[in-house]
C-alpha cells in the first residue's frame, strides 16, 4: 500500500519537476524590449530592462542600475555586469503568470518570479546624484 501511495505521490508532484528551461531564443524573444518587476517569496527583488543585442540594465530597487550583457550557457542564462562580479547564471521557466528564475543550482523554493511587466525603462539616477 505505500508502493502505491507513494507512485501516486510522485505523480501529482511529477509537473513541478518537469518543468523546460527555456531556450536562449525563447528568453530572448520573451523579455526583449520589456522591463520585467521580480520578486521572491513575495518580497520586492528587483527590476531588469530587456534591450535587443542581449543588453541588460538591472537594479536592486536602490535607484543604482548595473548595465550588461546576457548570453546563453547550456540549459541557463547568464548575465555579466560592468561591476566584474563574474557570470550570474539562472534557469528561466514560462509559467502561467510569467518567468520564473532559479538561480545556478539553488534548490526549488528560492526561486524569483515575475510580478509585473512594462515598456517603461527603469529611472536610474545612481548614488552619485547632486551636487
């Protein structure tokens, strides 16, 4: 009985591990051109701005923006920042409600997801503003 109680287990858990990273063409053709709002675990994260050419303008919402580049490694998508801190790689997934990020080889559950799209570009004035 804990055979068959653990197969169906598996069966109705089998969707969330099934799930298709998408494809660099498929990333692409999604954000480029967009400004996407990120959250995790419900907390504000993070907006990113989609340029065509791969090009990235991210911000921790402190209104201080990293500008970079994307490209693909094997099943993630890579972004490298004018900062020098090295590649940051993600798995991307399309949902029903939009992307959903799972950063290198972090387990389920820590995931980033997409709350909000816009056309707008981020307002970066940087740290540095004034006087």
């Amino acid at each position: 009985m804990r055979h068959i109680a653990l197969a169906i287990g598996l069966v109705i858990a089998a969707p969330s591990f099934a799930q298709t990273p998408m494809t660099a063409e498929e990333f692409e053709d999604y954000v480029t051109g967009k400004t996407l709002y990120y959250a995790s675990n419900g907390i504000a994260y993070g907006i990113e701005e989609y340029h065509p050419g791969r090009e990235v303008r991210w911000s921790f919402l402190d209104d201080e923006c990293k500008e970079g580049v994307w490209y693909p490694r094997d099943e993630q998508i890579c972004f490298e920042y004018i900062d020098g801190n090295g590649p940051q790689c993600w798995t991307f997934f399309l949902q029903d409600g939009g992307l959903m990020a799972r950063f290198a080889d972090d387990p389920p559950g820590s995931e980033l997801y997409e709350t909000q799209t816009s056309d707008e570009p981020l307002k970066c004035p940087g740290p540095a503003v004034g006087v």
